[in-house]
C-alpha cells in the first residue's frame, strides 16, 4: 500500500504548528516548554509566572 501524504502527516503530528503564545496556553504548558516534568509544584510556579508576566512566561522558552 503506497503512503499519501494525508498519511504521513498524520503520523508526525499537527499539520500545523505554532511558537509563541498567540494562543492560549495553560501553567503545564509552560513546564513542558521548559523542558521540566509536569509536578504539582511546578504547575503553582508556572500558574504564578503566568499571572505576573502573561504572555511572556512562554515565549521566553518558545522561538
């Protein structure tokens, strides 16, 4: 059976990907961008960093 490239794209992932925070995004979001597991106590920090900073306590660790 030959791949089309629906195929492929659905086995990489979104066709469409986004940097940034033009949307919206939640406190585990922001761990994960950091490159940390997800923790009770890391979810609190990034829900705080968030509220401080909004949108830019992502984009500091996203292109």
């Amino acid at each position: 059976m030959k791949e089309t490239p629906e195929d492929k794209n659905a086995a990489s992932g979104p066709s469409r990907l986004f940097t940034g925070s033009e949307r919206p995004f939640d406190p585990e979001d922001l761990v994960m961008a950091s490159g940390h597991d997800v923790t009770p106590e890391r979810i609190e920090l990034a829900r705080r960093h968030i509220e401080e900073k909004g949108a830019a306590a992502l984009e500091r660790y996203l292109p």
